[in-house]
C-alpha cells in the first residue's frame, strides 16, 4: 500500500503532446504573417522613396522658373505690366497679332513746295485709325495701319482769273470739305518694350471733295500720300498717345486739266487703345 501511493504521489506527469498537425498549422500561421508583414513594410519603403524622388524632382525642376520671372516682376514695380501683361500682348501691347483702334487729328501751319506747286496751302483733317502688328522683334514691331477720314478742309489762295496775276493781283482763299481713306499704311516702332516708342511711318490713299480743286479745270477724286515720324508715349499696357509729324500731298494724278498739288506740314496727336 505505501509503495503503491509513493509511486502515485512522486512520479512526475507525463507530458502532454499536442497533436502534429496541430504544430504545423501553427507554424505554418506564423511564416504567413511574417511574410506578409515583410512585404508590407518593404511597399512602404518603396512609396515614400518614390514620394521623395517626386519631390526633388519638382523643387528642382521649378528652381530655374523663379530667376526667369523676377525681371517682369520687377518692371511691374516699375511701371511696367506683371506677368498677367504677357498674356495679352506684352508689357505694353505690341506684340504679334495686337489689334490697335485709335483716333487722331491735326493741322498744317505751312506749305512747302517740294512735291506739290501751290503755296501757302492749309489742311486740317480728323481720322480713325485701325492698327495690327504684322512682326516684332527684340526691340521692334512693325505695323500695318489703315486711317479712315470723316472730314478734312483744305485751304488755298484762289486767284482771279479776270485780274492779272502777280504780288498785286486780288487775292482770296477757298476752303474746300472732303472725305478719304488711307487703306495702305505702314509703322515701324523702335524700343517696342518701352513706354516711349520712336516711330516711323507712310501711308497712302484718297479724299473725294465736295467740288472740282482747285477750280472747275481740276477733280474732285485725289489721290494722298505722307510719311513721317512721331512717339508713341504708352500710358498703360491698352492705352497710348501718339504725337507726329507727316509730309502730306494731295494731287489728281494728272487725271484733269490742271494738277498744282497741294503740300503740307501736318502735325497731329491722336490716342489708342490696344486689343
């Protein structure tokens, strides 16, 4: 009996075995996890390497771009359009393709001889203007430019056919009213960037007048042409003054009996607006 119970009482347990696939599904469950979590950390690696390159690459990139603005910035400050200028035609409106509507006037204050004959011949005349510019360059813009005239008076000594001509022959002016245009018209602009732009131009075209010129041996119908020069002084980047000066002759071409010409030194200033 006591041999029985100390047998009983102080052998140790058998240890428990658990079954074998019970083991291997375990360990099978732990590689899975394992892995997974391996390739998961790897992809995040990768995504934040490659947010990072990304990155770089637009601060690199854009780094150039800011050097390039800072000069258009600066003429903003300075008068000058900012960036939002380039857009629509530069700082100041003449660059290719810019349409330019404008109206102008002026007169003559004295008559020289170099084409046509008659002296003393007076001219004042009012003109819209439409504008475009064909080319530009660097530092210039070329223009073509159409002038329509509403109204024009030219003045001029009609003399006495009756009375002997001479210093002492009777003498009185005609001031006659016409109408034109001036479809074939050029402009070359110098320091097109600028807010003052040097300009030279010629135009050429007609004016119909109300009766014959200079008396009934002359036409109505003539033909014009000018050249010339001026500045244009830019104000904003849609709006400009322009002040100039043009040779202008008026003449029938020989279409009549008589054909003096009539010269004139017209000075005129007129304002644009840039589309």
């Amino acid at each position: 009996m006591k041999r029985s119970l100390r047998g009983r009482d102080f052998a140790s347990p058998a240890p428990s075995r658990e079954p074998k696939s019970s083991r291997e599904g375990a360990k099978a469950r732990r590689r899975r996890g394992g892995g997974g979590g391996g390739a998961g950390f790897k992809r995040a690696r990768w995504r934040s390497a490659a947010g990072a390159l990304v990155v770089l690459g637009l601060l690199v990139l854009g780094a150039p771009a800011a050097p390039a603005q800072a000069p258009v910035e600066a003429k903003g400050v300075g008068g000058f359009d900012g960036p939002e200028a380039q857009s629509a035609g530069g700082p100041y409106g003449l660059e290719k393709k810019v349409n330019e509507f404008g109206v102008w006037g002026g007169g003559s204050f004295s008559s020289p001889t170099l084409i046509g004959q008659t002296e003393e011949t007076r001219l004042a005349i009012l003109a819209l203007r439409y504008a475009r510019v064909l080319a530009r360059g660097d530092s210039l813009s070329f223009k073509y430019t159409l002038d329509a005239f509403p109204v024009a008076r030219l003045s001029f000594p009609a003399f006495e056919q009756a009375a002997p001509t001479g210093p002492g022959a009777p003498e009185r002016r005609k001031t006659i009213t016409a109408a034109g245009l001036s479809p074939v018209g050029f402009q070359l602009n110098f320091r097109r960037r600028e807010s003052v732009q040097p300009f030279l131009q010629t135009s050429g075209g007609f004016l119909y007048f109300g009766e014959r010129i200079p008396d009934e041996r002359g036409a109505r119908f003539n033909f014009t042409g000018d050249f010339g020069g001026g500045v244009e002084w830019k104000t904003a980047r849609r709006r400009a003054w322009t002040f100039g000066y043009r040779y202008h002759h008026v003449s029938n071409g020989f279409r009549a009996q008589v054909n003096p010409g009539f010269d004139s030194n017209l000075f005129y200033v007129g304002i644009s607006i840039f589309r």
